[in-house]
C-alpha cells in the first residue's frame, strides 16, 4: 500500500502540528527556534511544502524531538516494521508533560543502546539504528536533536528518619 505524497505532506503537518501545540509553542515562536519563516512553516503545516531534510531536522530540534521522528513521518526514512516507533508513541502522549516525555525518551534510547552493545546492531530493530545520509551536517550531527534533550532529573536521596 502506498501513500499518496499529498497525504504524506499533510500527516507530515498535522504531526508537526501536533508537537507544536504538545509544546504549547506559537506558530511564530516555534518558526523563530528552527530558524525557517513563519509563512513557510505555516505552510509546511498545512501540507503545502516539502520541507528537506536540513529543515525537518531544524523543526525537531527546535521541538526537542527526534529527526528521525520527522523523517519517517515524511518518508526519507522506513519505519521499522518489527518494532513500533516507541519514541513517537511517547512524545504524542497527551497526558505527558514535554519534560516528562523528554526524559521517557532518553531513558528508552539509553536501554536501546545498551542493548545494542551488548548484542550487536545488526540484532536491532530499533529505528535509531539507520541514519539518512542527506540528513548529516558537517557541523552538526544527525543526532544532535537528541543531544539537546536536557538529561532527566535525579530523584531526590533523602536522608532516612529515625
């Protein structure tokens, strides 16, 4: 079954759409952190435009979420098939805070890698395992959205009463 690009620009939009309002970050505010226009991210929203691959990354980075969340939303990249996108599943929960999802995510992340260190990549089905070339800046890599995800908090050791 294919998608037709239309419609794939339009749930492109609609997620981006999603995560803005998940954020509670205005159309201008949001366009001011990724550095695009706000007519042109107004449009990327509404499924008028085909943002690249540079500009999807801006977008996650500025919505502290993942690039390849947005990849796979716009089709440069697969979605794993034997594994749900977890990630993706856990930043479009409602009932979750951003700093609540942020730290869900690292936490997920950190366990994939570990998994993979232990049983090799090619046992991994997890979709942080594949990197689109056209997304890797020379400055910045691919995964640099992650990077900028503020490390979750430690609970609080409190001393034993007597």
């Amino acid at each position: 079954m294919t998608v037709d690009p239309k419609d794939r620009w339009s749930e492109l939009g609609s997620f981006i759409r999603e995560q803005r309002g998940s954020a509670r970050l205005s159309l201008r505010r949001l366009s001011e952190l990724a550095g695009i226009s706000n007519p042109y991210l107004s449009q990327i929203e509404r499924g008028l435009r085909r943002p690249s691959a540079e500009i999807l990354q801006q977008i996650a980075k500025a919505l502290r979420i993942s690039a390849e969340t947005l990849y796979i939303q716009a089709g440069i990249l697969d979605a794993p098939e034997a594994a749900p996108d977890l990630t993706r599943l856990i930043l479009a929960d409602r009932s979750l805070n951003e700093e609540h999802k942020q730290a869900l995510v690292r936490i997920y992340l950190s366990f994939r890698r570990e998994y993979e260190e232990e049983h090799g990549p090619e046992t991994s089905d997890a979709p942080e395992a594949a990197q689109p070339a056209e997304a890797a800046q020379p400055n910045e890599p691919a995964e640099a959205a992650d990077e900028s995800v503020p490390p979750a908090p430690e609970p609080p050791q409190h001393a034993a009463t007597a």
